[in-house]
C-alpha cells in the first residue's frame, strides 16, 4: 500500500545515539556522583562503559523512558538528595547535545515535498523532545511530536503511532515506523504500520533485521525506500 505518514524515533535514528546520550550520562555523573567508585555504579546500573564512552547493547537507556531510568537510578542517590531528582535528569537531557543522522532540515523538506506526514515518538520526555528538535530548527517541520508523558504511553506500546495516525488522518497500514531498537519495530509492527530500522543506534543488523521490513543505514536512505515502495 502507498506510503502516506513516517513516524520516527529520535535518539539512534534522527540523532546519533552515544553522542547524545554518552554526553547526558557524563554530566550526570559529574552532578550526581558522590565519589569515583559511586559514579562507576551509576554508570554501570546505565550500562555505560567509561572507559570507551560507549554503551552496552544491554543499556536500559537504549530504549527505556525517562521515569524507567529514573526509576533504576534513584535507590542508589543518596536519600537528601532525592527530591527533585527527575526534575535534574530532564533538565540534563534537555541540554545534551544532538548530533544529527543527516541534516535534518534538508531531510525533512524533501519527505514534505513527497506530501508525506511527518511525526516524532520518543521514549524520551516532551519537553527533551522538543529542545532538541528545536535547536536543530525542525521543530515545526513535524506534524505530530510524542515524548513517553504526552499522555500515550511509551514505546514498544502502540499509543503514541496510533496518535500520530488518529491526528495526521493517515491510516496506520499506509505509515511506516522507523527505529533503531527492537521497541520501536515492535511499537510499529503492532500498530499495524511497516516498520524500517537504522544502523545509526546501537542495535545492529543482524538484530533488528528480523522484526524489519527493511534494514537501511541510516534515515539518509529513507526517501528512495519510500519511493520503490508499491
């Protein structure tokens, strides 16, 4: 069927993964971390390998939302400084840096001059979301953009797709999902979309190519996908 909607995820498919987030994780460490020894617990409770900067295929931060990582983290922040805790992590992930697949805007200018409808569905929160996509000026280029408390639920969960579909008017058989993690195929397969991954996460291919319709190296080779599709 034609191809009339594309959700995205953002971090590992509209941004790279570890620069983003390897860049979050060190600054919480450094706010965070009573001494060497805690901040090498918390690091590695995130899966995070210090020493390369890289994060395990095994991180919960890969594709868990931001309160699931909240919730992970907290039992091992010291009791006075708990209040206010998630409050840190979003302000912290609000000002990590983005490093972007492709250049997005030129990205996204062609996929709307294909008259297709564009949306975003994060396990990150809004409000991250949406600094993020801001600074990078693209913001508005989006029709739909869903962190995990937008009031859909997170992924791999179908609410924020079927948001997406429900607000664009795009059925869900004529979208498609496109990810780096297993969560988001599986978000996408279940909401009855095509579902594409990328190689720009941390999942690689012989993982995420059996819950694919397509493996493809980055966003960068969406557009003509889309096009050779019946």
């Amino acid at each position: 069927m034609p191809i009339h909607g594309i959700i995205f995820d953002k971090d590992g498919t509209l941004y790279d993964f570890n620069a983003t987030w390897g860049a979050w994780t060190k600054s919480l460490l450094e706010q965070e971390a009573e001494d060497a020894a805690h901040g090498a617990t918390l690091a590695d409770v995130l899966g995070f390998d210090l020493e390369n900067e890289t994060f395990r295929k095994d991180s919960i931060v890969i594709a868990s939302t931001a309160d699931e990582v909240s919730q992970v983290l907290l039992p091992l922040i010291p009791e006075e400084k708990r209040d206010n805790f998630m409050d840190r992590l979003n302000a912290l992930a609000a000002v990590a840096p983005q490093v972007e697949s492709v250049p997005l805007s030129d990205f996204l200018s062609e996929l709307k001059g294909m008259g297709l409808k564009v949306g975003v569905a994060t396990n990150d929160g809004e409000s991250s979301a949406l600094a993020h996509l801001g600074r990078s000026g693209v913001a508005s280029g989006f029709d739909f953009i869903a962190g995990y408390d937008s009031g859909f639920g997170g992924k791999p969960e179908t609410g924020q797709l079927l948001a997406f579909c429900d607000q664009v008017g795009v059925a869900p058989e004529h979208c498609v999902m496109v990810g780096d993690s297993t969560h988001d195929l599986e978000a996408g397969r279940k909401a009855g979309m095509k579902v594409v991954a990328v190689l720009t996460g941390i999942a690689e291919e012989p993982e995420l190519a059996p819950h694919a319709d397509a493996v493809l190296p980055s966003i960068g080779d969406l557009a003509e996908w889309v096009r050779a599709q019946p």
